[in-house]
C-alpha cells in the first residue's frame, strides 16, 4: 500500500533553516509528481510547492518562493523541503501529497501524516 | 494565488442534505475541470473525496457528490450521517500553481 512518511520537522528560530524528509513507497516513485502543503495550527490548507518526477519542473508559493526549494532523490524514493529564512508564519505541519494520477493536476489522493514546524524564537 | 472562497461553517440534521460552495475565478476553478474536495477530521491528515470536479476515488461513499458551474464548484452530501462531521476544503489546478479554499466546518446537529 502507498505510504508518505515526513520527517524532520522542530522548533527552529525565525531565520533559521530546516529540511523536511518524505520517504515514499508503495508504488513507482520516479513516475508521480509530488507536492509539500501545509497547514498553520487551526488554519486551512496551503499548496507550498510541486516537483515534477524527472526534477524538471518546481513551482512554488508566492509565500516561499526564493526561500524554500523543493527536491527529490528517485533512487532513494524521498521528497525534501529545503526551508530557509524560515518566519513566525511559516509554522504549520507539513505534508507531503501525491497525486491521484501521474501529475497532480486531478488532486491528492496520498498524503502523510505531516510533520509540525514550529518558527519561534 | 488568491486563496478559493467556502463559506465558514454549514450544518444539517441527519438524513438531510447538505452542499458546500467553493467560488474561484476563471484562471482557477472556471479555467479547468480539476477541482477536487477534502474532508479533513481533526488531527488527521486530509482525505481526497472528489476529483476532477466530480470523480469519487474508491471507497468514497455515492452520498458524495460533486459538480462545477462557471467559476463556482460544489460538494453534496446527501444522507448526513454523524461521520460526515468534518472539516472541507476544496482545492483546484491553476497553469502555475495549486489552491486551496479556506474550508468549511460541516456540524451534524
């Protein structure tokens, strides 16, 4: 069966960096789009950023866009989040989602079960 | 990436029916036929119930259903049943990005 697993969420200070790990399996890695959202504590869902299979397309967040980077190790099945400059606002758990088909274009049919961020000084 | 617009909170008693609007914009929900829906409980991850504006994936019940009009997206549940008490939140495809609603609180009276 398909299982996300995050990792590597904590307490960081405001400027600070931190790198979430998703490890995959339960299917074909290397032939699905995968995606990081999240969620601040009683708020809503936040799409952050995608990564295409091959690596050959990122997007991001207007809200993170040049502060986190988005990647992948297909050998390895896992999906990172390079988070740097990291603000107050960034705290929120993190999931990593896996489209329903190749891309995720259609939604979310995977997700893991999130690891919290927490931005405080 | 303005964020899609779901009214705060719906209820309905059980038995009845119940449907939550999701409105975007042409770039968003009216642009494509990928909006999906989640139902979210409390400290648990969400769970994919609609896709591709009306789709139900395996294993979602047929009270769910979906459907889009113009720039306006929309979840029934019919046959409210205490289980259905949850958080909702529609999402939809853009050219270069993904976004979310900002959820609905279903309350089951």
């Amino acid at each position: 069966q398909v299982q996300l697993v995050e990792s590597g969420g904590g307490l960081v200070k405001p400027g600070g960096s931190l790198r979430l790990s998703c490890a995959a399996s339960g299917f074909t890695f290397s032939d699905y789009y995968m995606s990081w959202i999240r969620q601040a504590p009683g708020k809503g869902l936040e799409w952050v950023s995608y990564i295409s299979s091959s690596s050959s397309y990122t997007n991001y967040a207007d809200s993170v866009k040049g502060r986190f980077t988005i990647s992948r190790d297909n050998a390895k099945n896992s999906l990172y989040l390079q988070m740097n400059s990291l603000r107050a606002e960034d705290t929120a758990v993190y999931y990593c989602a896996r489209g329903f088909f190749f891309d995720d274009s259609s939604g979310y049919q995977y997700w893991g079960q999130g690891t919290l961020v927490t931005v405080s000084s | 990436q303005s964020a899609l617009t779901q009214p705060a909170s719906v209820s309905g008693s059980p038995g009845q029916s119940i449907t939550i609007s999701c409105t975007g914009t042409s770039s968003d929900v009216g642009g494509y036929n990928y909006v999906s829906w989640y139902q979210q409980h409390p400290g648990k991850a969400p769970k994919l119930m609609i896709y591709d504006v009306s789709n139900r994936p395996s294993g979602v019940s047929n009270r769910f259903s979906g459907s889009k009009s113009g720039n306006t997206a929309s979840l029934t549940i019919s046959g409210l049943q205490a289980e259905d008490e949850a958080d909702y939140y529609c999402s939809s495809y853009t050219s270069s990005s993904r976004v979310f609603g900002g959820g609905t609180k279903l309350t089951v009276l």
